[in-house]
C-alpha cells in the first residue's frame, strides 16, 4: 500500500470516485462503517444503486461545490444521517469525488436539543401563563425562576424576588419550618412537602399561602421546584364562619339557658338543677374524653325540658308520688324528645333526653332500654342527674349528703349504672374536689 492510499483510507469519511456515469470507480475502507458493504460490493455499482434516494443524488450534482444533507440506509436497514460534498476532477474525462460524513450520532443529539429546548419553551410559556405561583430554588435558596404568579401573591417585582433568598419572604417565625422543610427534601429525608405558610406583603399585611414542592435536577444542581397558591381569601372566610359558629353555638346556648328557666319557674324547688346537671355531666365527659363535649352538655341543659307538660300542682306535690301521678312525670322523657326532635341537627341530642331516665338492667324509662343499648351520655346524665337530686332539698324531704348519693351510684355501679361513669364520678368529688357551687 502506498503513501496516497494509505491517507485515502486513513480519511474518516466515505469517499467515492465516480466516472462520468456516476459510476463507482474506487472507494476507501470507511465504507465499511458507514454502509455496512466491503469495498467489492460497492465498485462497479452505480452511485444510484445505493441506499441513498435519487431526488438527494440530483440535489448533489445540481449543487457540485456545496454540502448537502443526505439520508442513507446501511446493509442492515439502519437509518443513517450525512453531509455531502460532491467535486468534479478536471482531466481529459470528467470524474467526481464524493466524500461523505456519517453525522447520525450529531444529527439526533441535536434534535434531543431541539427538543428539549421547545419543551423547555413550552413549559416556561405555561409557566408564565399559569395561575398558580411557580417557583424553582436551589440548595443555597436562591431563586432560578419565579413567574408572574408568584410575584403577585408576594405583591413584588420579580427582580425583587429573585435578589432575595427564598426564605426572607416568608413570616419571621415560619422561617424555621421552611428550612427545616427544605433541607430535608435536599437530603432526601422527604421527596415531596406541601404545607400552609404565612407572609406579610409590601403594605406589612398577613397573607397565606398553600405551598408543595419537590426536589428535582437542573443540569447539575439539585432544586426544589413547587407552586404556591394565595389562600388569604380563604383563611379569612374561614375566620369569618368560625366566628358566626361562635355567635351561632352562644345563640344556642342562650335559649337552652332561656328554655330551662321556664321550666324551672313551673318547679321552684328544682332550680338550677339542669345547669348543675350539666356541670357535672361536662366534667365527666371531659375525664372520658368524649370529642362532642357541647353535645352532652346541651342534652343536660335541656334532659328536663319535658317537664313543661306536667301539671305544676303535681312538680310541687309535698309528698311521695302515687303510681299514677309518677306514671305523668315518667311521660317527660319522650315529651322532651318530641320537643328537641325538631331542633336542626338536635336528632342525637333529643335520644340523648330520651334515654336519660333508662338503667343498664332495663328498670329504668320510658323504654325499659339495657346496657350497650343506652348512649354513653345519656348514662353520664343518669349518674350525674341521680347525685344532683339527691343532695338537693325536694318539698317531699331534705337534703341527702353527698355520701349518700354516692354510695347510690356505688352499690349499683355495672348494675343501673355505667361502671366508669360511677368511678370517674366518685373520683371527681373525691380527689378532684369536684363542686356544684364553684
């Protein structure tokens, strides 16, 4: 091999020598690679013989001098991108040279490129356009975007944002949970986090925003990319409807107040008795831990409302009942339910009167109900309204002590009543200190 062929094939490119024909005279060792064909295959053939297509051939000569891009198949059917350069040899007969550069691997790295980079457009188009805050930091918190959205919640100018460290827009004392937060996605603690912070705008007005982010890459930098969304409006809504939940629930309990104060006018001698009731029912529901306490205590307040419906002359007998006088006071459970019943939402309240007066071993009324049947409040009004009793004067005798009405509740702890009901009780007044005066 001599001096020129051996340069001819060193060449990496693909090179033809063509006669006037576009015949292939000779051809270099880079066929190999870039056809798939050994260099017999190929001499002798005409150039519109190979896999390339004959309008990219005519393209070639009508522009001799000038590359040109070429799409050309390999032995084995791979699809393979070129630049071509076709050159005309002066000489007594016309030959050309055509040399060709495989830039397959180039060609697709560019159109990944170009790919991302109208991904990259698209999304920061949508990003701009999005309603919802859009916000990439890194690891250092600095800013590497923020979209319009974004400076609205904050009320700032984005080359104001972008100045400042993610952190420094955020309440004084939430700085801390918003590091802490950051610094555990960054190591990987937590992928994703999506918490409420607070802020204060330009004027020094408290906002709120709704923020979740996640860590991700950018080239070579870990960032955390999220949104944020401005929830101001809607935490003062919610302010506003916990405050007429107040107004609503101290409305409600003015005209329990009010309903038991007519009751107890009919009957003098139980005075007070509902609110007591209600003192000791809160306190044993509490120890419980009962989650619906102002349920229990509006069914205390309201358990005698029935007693509207029995004769005063019968509330205020200074004597012992007779059966058919007791037959009308027993009438007041089910008198106090129909009433409660039509309150809105008062449905478990007004069971809760109705079961007041039942026993765990079905002696108690109007149902003749036991155990597991009877609610757990309606239990806590039983104790609570027999201690209360008990102790207070009635026209028909004095006063039991204290002991007396526990004692009550004791011997017929499991038995007419609830057994932790009957403990916590005991233990109320006895450790607790507990009192219906206080």
């Amino acid at each position: 091999m001599d001096k020129s062929e051996f340069i001819f094939n060193l060449i990496p490119c693909a090179i033809f020598l063509l006669d006037e024909n576009k015949n292939i005279i000779e051809v270099n060792e880079r066929i190999k690679d870039y056809f798939g064909y050994e260099i017999e295959e190929i001499k002798g053939k005409n150039l519109y013989q190979l896999p390339i297509k004959k309008e990219e051939i005519e393209e070639l000569f009508e522009k001799i001098g000038k590359i040109a891009r070429i799409n050309f198949l390999t032995k084995d059917g791979k699809s393979k991108i070129g630049m071509g350069l076709l050159s005309e040899i002066k000489g007594e007969r016309k030959k050309y040279i055509l040399i060709i550069h495989d830039v397959t691997e180039e060609e697709l790295l560019r159109l990944k490129l170009k790919e991302k980079e109208t991904i990259l457009k698209e999304w920061e188009e949508f990003a701009e356009k999005s309603l919802a805050g859009i916000y990439i930091y890194d690891e250092n918190f600095n800013f590497l975007y923020v979209n319009p959205a974004f400076c609205e919640v904050w009320g700032l100018p984005r080359e104001e944002i972008m100045k400042k460290k993610a952190y420094e827009l955020v309440y004084p004392e939430d700085i801390p949970l918003v590091k802490e937060i950051a610094q555990k996605r960054f190591s990987g603690e937590i992928e994703v986090a999506s918490f409420i912070l607070r802020a204060l705008d330009k004027n020094g007005k408290l906002k709120y925003g709704k923020v979740a982010g996640r860590v991700t890459k950018l080239g070579d930098k870990k960032v955390i990319m999220g949104t944020v969304i401005d929830i101001t409006e809607m935490k003062e809504y919610e302010k506003e409807l916990v405050s007429e939940h107040q107004l609503l629930e101290k409305t409600i309990e003015g005209t329990i107040y009010a309903i038991t104060r007519i009751v107890e006018t009919r009957d003098p001698y139980t005075a007070g008795h509902q609110a007591k009731v209600a003192k000791l029912s809160e306190a044993i529901a509490k120890e419980i831990g009962l989650k619906n306490i102002k349920e229990i205590l509006w069914a205390s307040l309201l358990h005698d409302v029935g007693k509207i419906s029995v004769p005063s002359e019968i509330l205020v007998l200074p004597r012992k009942l007779n059966p058919i006088e007791f037959g009308v006071i027993k009438t007041h459970p089910i008198t106090g339910y129909n009433i409660v019943k039509l309150i809105p939402n008062f449905e478990r309240i007004a069971e809760i009167i109705l079961q007041h007066h039942e026993r765990l071993d079905g002696s108690g009324y109007p149902r003749g109900i036991k155990g597991e049947e009877i609610l757990k409040e309606a239990r806590i009004i039983a104790v609570s309204d027999v201690v209360e009793a008990m102790v207070s004067y009635r026209p028909y005798r004095d006063a039991l002590t204290l002991e007396d009405a526990l004692e009550e509740i004791r011997k017929n702890k499991g038995i007419k009543y609830d057994k932790e009901v009957v403990e916590i009780c005991i233990d109320l007044f006895k450790r607790k200190k507990f009192s219906f005066e206080d």
